[in-house]
C-alpha cells in the first residue's frame, strides 16, 4: 500500500480510460490522502492487458481471421473493465470515504464525471 498526498492548489494528472491525460487541481487549498491498496494487482493487470492487445496487434499483421481478432479485443475489453473495477472498488473503498468525511464534494463530483466516462 502506498499514499500519494495531493496538494489540492498543485496541477496533479490522471490518466483517463481512454488513455488521455487529465491535468487539473483541485483549487481548495485541503491536501488530502489516497490510499491506493490494489496498485500492484492493477500495475500486473495491466502489463497483462497490454500483452494481450500486442498480440492482437500482431495478429492483424498477420492478416489472422477477423473472428479471432474480435474475439481477443472483447478479452481486452473485459480485462480491462475488470481492472477499471478493482479500481473503482479501491477509491471508494479509501479515498471516496475520506473525501465524504472531509466534505470534499469536488473529489465526488470528480469521481462522477469518471464513472460517466468509464461507462459510456
């Protein structure tokens, strides 16, 4: 487990589901904590995910089946999801709670326009 104290007037970056950089601050002034107990199992579904889409990368190259391509890409997908899940899971778990305890709304409103995102 890990912490990573944000200073709220300090840009910090979040890297959306789409692969797209998000940079912003919070503008409040109130540093508070996340605590992040999944990282390693993410960092490791991820390097499994990234694995996985390189060979699908490879077997366009190869002209394979397009049927066997789109199945792998739905197994990306899924992995994917799931991993977007334990994360989700995670930040409720810990950081959503402590922004609920701290009446950090931005944090919430934050993590709604996140799930609106993730999910369309």
């Amino acid at each position: 487990m890990h912490d990573i104290t944000h200073d709220h007037d300090h840009p910090h970056e979040h890297i959306g589901p789409d692969g797209q950089v998000y940079t912003h601050t919070h503008g409040d002034g109130h540093g508070h904590t996340h605590s992040h107990t999944q990282t390693k199992a993410v960092l490791n579904r991820l390097s499994r995910a990234i694995g996985h889409l390189e060979s699908v990368k490879r077997m366009v190259e190869e002209g394979r089946d397009c049927t066997e391509v789109l199945v792998q890409l739905a197994a990306v997908r899924s992995a994917l999801n799931n991993t977007s899940k334990i994360i989700l899971r995670d930040h409720v778990d810990h950081c959503l709670m402590d922004a609920v305890q701290s009446g950090d709304l931005q944090s919430i409103e934050e993590l709604n326009r996140a799930i609106e995102k993730l999910l369309y």
